[in-house]
C-alpha cells in the first residue's frame, strides 16, 4: 500500500484541485501518480488495484479517472471509440498509438507540428488539436520496447 509521507501529498494534491481525499480516491492517485507520467484506461488501473489487494469496483474506476479528468488532474485522449485512455500529464502534447498492444506514447514536443488549422465555425472555438500518430508492430518487438507505459 501506500506510505503515510505519500498519502498526505496526494491528500494535499486532490484538495488543490478541489477533490475531497476519499480512500478510494487516494489508493487510485497513488497508482496513478506513483512515477513519470502515464497512460491508463479504467481497466489497466483497476487491475493494478487489484494487485495491490485494494478493493474497488470497475465502476467506481471509471467515475474517479473521469472526476479527475473534470478536475484537471488528467487528460483524457481519445483514441478509438470503445476505449478511453486517462494521461496524467495535462499538457498538450501528441501522441503514438500501437495498434498491437493498444499502448500510447507521448511524442517529443518537437517532434510534430500541426499547421494549417482551420478557422472554427462561428461562435464556436478551438481548444485543442490531438494527434494520434498510430504504429503498426513490425517487427513486433518493437513497439512493445518503446511504449512501456
Ligand atoms: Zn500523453
């Protein structure tokens, strides 16, 4: 489980982002924020939870990874319809995505450049442009290598 010293920066964090510190929520910033940034769906960290013998439900995973979302805490990128991946790092940024293993990866800053955006329809503006640069497994071993996280 988590160490008390770890608990309360995490207890500290969610109340600066305006979310009340429930064990449940504290057991899932601990995975979640534990080292670097990552990319997770609802089922990845609730079978993390459920290694480390935390009990919670699917349901109650997808409602706190979406109330941190809400909060500021992550970034929700979407890459397919049926999957929603949670990114604790809230900066825009793109991103690889491995059709193998339906892994992502942030791409270096520099790395892409989006030019030529067009203008919003009237009364309507742009809040962010997401990149989805998809990578086939070839030789297989490699996008396994690269997207760790
Ligand atoms: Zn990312």
């Amino acid at each position: 489980m988590i160490e008390e010293a770890r608990k309360t920066d995490i207890k500290v964090k969610l109340r600066k982002f305006g979310l009340r510190p429930t064990r449940q929520r504290v057991a899932l910033a601990g995975l979640l924020f534990a080292a670097g940034d990552r990319h997770v769906t609802a089922e990845g960290l609730h079978e993390e939870a459920e290694r480390i013998s935390f009990p919670i439900s699917l349901a109650t995973v997808y409602n706190t990874l979406n109330q941190f979302t809400e909060a500021g805490l992550l970034r929700e990128v979407a890459v397919e319809g049926s999957k929603a991946y949670f990114d604790t790092n809230t900066s825009d940024h793109h991103h690889f995505f491995c059709e193998g293993d339906s892994s992502l990866m942030d791409i270096a800053d520099d790395a892409l450049r989006v030019i030529g955006i067009p203008a919003a329809p009237e009364g309507m503006s742009i809040t962010r442009v997401d990149v989805i640069v998809r990578l086939a497994e070839f030789p297989p071993k490699i996008c396994a290598e690269f997207l760790k996280d």
